[in-house]
C-alpha cells in the first residue's frame, strides 16, 4: 500500500490536493456550502460562542485545562504571585514519580516576566479582546492566515463533510474563547515557564526538503516534574501559535523530529502526551505534514505498543523511524540539518531572553485600535463579498453584484489579500515579539528567513 506521506519526498512535491488554489469543481463547491453554513451560524439566534458545541469528551485534555479567565487585564503570570500545590504537576508515564510532600523549587512556576527586564514585558492585556460571538471568534482565529485555508483544514480533516467539519470548528473555536489563547499570544513568552524554554524543548530550525518548517522536540529534555502540567500544556499551545505563522501556502504543514536519544520512562507523562494528540487532532487538524521518530531505543518501541493504537489512522501514517543520519537525510537536507543530527548547519538551541522594550509598540493605543478598526473593515468586505459567492443573503445593502462568476471570484480574492494584509499590519500590535522575532527569523512584516 502506498504511503503518500512519504510518496511526496520521493517526488520531491507536496500534494496540493485540497488546498487553496488546487481544488477540483466539488471541493469548491462544498467549501461554498461550509461557508453559507458558517455565516448563517453568525447571525443565527444561537451564535452565542458559549452555545457552540465541544470537541468529543477527552479526560485528559479536560483535566489540564489551563483556563485563565481571572487573567485578564495582567501582563503575565509571576511564578511568585501564582503558588499552587505542587501535587498539580504531573509525574512521569501513568502519573507515576512526583511527591507533593517535596519542596518546590524556585524554578517551578518561575517565567520569563520573572526573569527578562520588566521594560520587555507586554502591556496589560485588554479586556475587551474576548471574542463572544461565532463572528468575533471566527476573525479573531484566523489571525493572519487566510480564511479559506482555515476552512479547508476542517474540511480535508473530516473527508468533506461539511456539517462534521463545521461542528469541528465551532467547537475549535470554543476551546481558543476557554483556553483565552488571545492571552497566550498577548502575554507570549512572558508567561512561560523559563526553565522549560530555556531547555528547548521544542524550537524550530528551517524547513524539510518539502519547504515545511521543521520542529525538533529533544524528550531527554523532557521532566515531568520540573513544572507544573498546566504550564507544560500552555508553552505547548504557544508553540502551535508560533508555528502557524511559519506556514505560508504552499507549505502548511510541519515536519516534527521527535528526538528519543538518550530517553528514560521518566522523560514522558501519559497525561500530557495523550492531550497534545487531542489538541492536534482537534484544534489544530492538517497542520502535521510528517513526524521522524529519531534513534528510537528499546523504551521507546516500548511505549510504542501503547502510543500507536491511540493514533488516528491519518496520523499514523505520517509517522516514520529514521534510525541514523542518512535517515534524517531523505527528508531534510544536510545543510538544514544541525550538526547535533549529522548535518552542516552549526545552528545550536539557545534562548534569547527579550530585550527591554522590545514590546514598546503594543503600548501605542491609538495605533492598535486604528489598526483593530482596518482590520474589522476588512472581516466586513471579506465577509460581505464571500455572502454574494456563497450565495447567503446579505443583511446590509449592498452595491450591485459583478455581472459575471469570475468578476466576483477576482473581487472575493482581493477582499482576501486585503485582510491578510491587514492582520500583518496588526499584529505586531496584539502579539508578543517572540524569540524567532529576536533572532531575526522572524521580520517586522512577519516574513520568514531561514
């Protein structure tokens, strides 16, 4: 059987099947239906997000929720101002390993706004950021990506079915309003915990050899007890945000190095593994392009047996063994590759610590609010045009539609460009600079250089 997963290498393309600019005369026409359907929800009397369904009941996700709605209206959370029992964290495979009778740590709850200059810190978040309606919601998540892309995840992700892939969204869409994720890219590294992201556990270094952005994720560098679980799932979370502004069509998806040298049963916690895969799969769909376990051992083929059979069958197929370095090879080029991995790139995880001042431009309130205002205009012609090439009722008046299909897909697509363009111009106002922003990975305009 074919795997197309590692088919695309071997050709040396992605599969564009699906996505924007590459779909066939149904796929367009069911993301038509996806969006008549999405509209109707923003106007319909149930467009209440807190009426929005759920994603299918997951315990462990349930349990490790990292809801903060007492958090409004702080800059970020004070490992000192934040003291819970230590008996929250997690402990190793199954929940084992850990004591709640030991004494915690400094290091425990401490973040990044404990230890950067206090002039780096971002503003206080604004409260009147929460996203209440299936509108706002919808907007807000689509940050600078543009929305057909969004759509289409959901789609591909449940086989095109529409009425499946909308419930997936709405209940997507929920869980961004719960997890307040406009406060963890608000907040950004300020409320991570610093010693995890001083480990590196999970950082981003150039692309595969299909142009997707690559994430290294080093287990050995893994301690389930050395923070509590909440703060593991909230820097996991703020990695995923981070990515996505990595992926630019074509390349939308990334390439995950799931490092297992040197790797004990104490560098995994069942708990957490088992709510990143319901996260991926739920609130992030077909954003996983591959993932190379590299120089598994025997605990890992191990913890395998257990693994596998909770992976969704699409999922599973993007998992492949690359034992040595001609491995890594096939699917990422040598000068991409760190040397840490038999490559040539002499890159080296180390953490920046932000800069004072670097956030100064999220405290120009006028400037965020006029670009807040340009970037609504364009939500309302996007949403406005996308009505007409929908063909749902528009509840304004409206100028006269172009007299033919293609007139209307070309006006459809400018409104696009003309949103995306405005996200990028915002949000420098509403997110954080990033370590990827203070090594220059990352431009003003939100182009990547590798």
């Amino acid at each position: 059987m074919t795997n197309n997963v590692l088919e695309q290498y071997e050709k040396g393309r992605l599969n564009l099947e699906g996505t924007l600019g590459h779909l066939t005369f149904k796929e367009s026409a069911l993301l038509q239906v996806f969006w008549r359907k999405l509209l109707e929800a923003f106007t319909s009397d149930a467009s209440k997000l807190a009426d929005a369904p759920t994603a299918p009941a997951d315990t462990a996700a349930k349990s490790t929720s990292t809801k903060r709605s007492a958090r409004a209206g702080k800059s970020h959370t004070s490992g000192k101002d934040s003291k819970e029992s230590s008996s929250n964290s997690g402990g190793g495979w199954f929940g084992f390993g850990g004591s709640s009778k030991r004494e915690e740590p400094l290091s425990y709850r401490q973040t990044v706004g404990d230890i950067a200059p206090a002039e780096s810190n971002p503003p206080l978040f604004p409260t009147q950021n929460n996203a209440r309606t299936i509108r706002d919601a919808f907007w807000a998540a689509t940050l600078c990506d543009h929305p057909d892309v969004l759509l289409l995840r959901f789609l591909r992700a449940r086989k095109w079915n529409v009425d499946d892939a909308l419930q997936m969204l709405l209940a997507c869409l929920r869980w961004r309003l719960d997890e307040e994720l406009d406060w963890i890219i608000w907040t950004g590294e300020s409320s991570l915990n610093y010693s995890l992201i001083q480990r590196g556990i999970g950082y981003m270094h150039k692309t595969d050899r299909l142009g997707q952005p690559v994430l290294y994720i080093p287990v050995r560098a893994i301690d389930p007890s050395a923070q509590p679980q909440e703060q593991m799932i909230e820097y996991t979370i703020y990695l995923m945000e981070v990515a996505r502004i990595m992926l630019h069509p074509p390349a939308e998806k990334v390439c995950l190095v799931f490092d297992t040298t040197d790797m004990s049963m104490s560098n995994m916690d069942w708990t957490y593994f088992k709510t990143f895969l319901h996260y991926l799969e739920h609130y992030y769909p077909e954003c996983l392009g591959l993932v190379l376990i590299y120089n598994a051992s025997w605990v890992f083929y191990s913890l395998w047996k257990l693994i596998s059979p909770m992976l969704d069958p699409v999922v599973a197929s993007k998992v492949h063994f690359a034992s040595s370095t001609a491995d890594l090879q096939k699917f990422i080029a040598p000068q991409d590759l760190p040397r840490a991995y038999g490559g040539k790139s002499t890159f080296e995880y180390t953490y920046v610590l932000p800069k004072p001042n670097e956030n100064s431009v999220m405290q120009d309130e006028a400037a965020r609010l006029a670009a807040v205002a340009d970037r609504s205009a364009a939500c309302e012609k996007l949403e406005a045009v996308t009505r007409k090439w929908a063909g749902v009722p528009s509840t304004v008046p409206e100028t006269p539609a172009p007299a033919d299909g293609n007139a209307l897909a070309d006006e459809r697509n400018a409104a696009a460009d003309a949103l995306v363009a405005s996200s990028r111009a915002l949000d420098k106002y509403v997110r954080a600079r990033t370590l990827y922003h203070r090594t220059g990975i990352i431009d003003h305009d939100l182009n990547i250089h590798w």
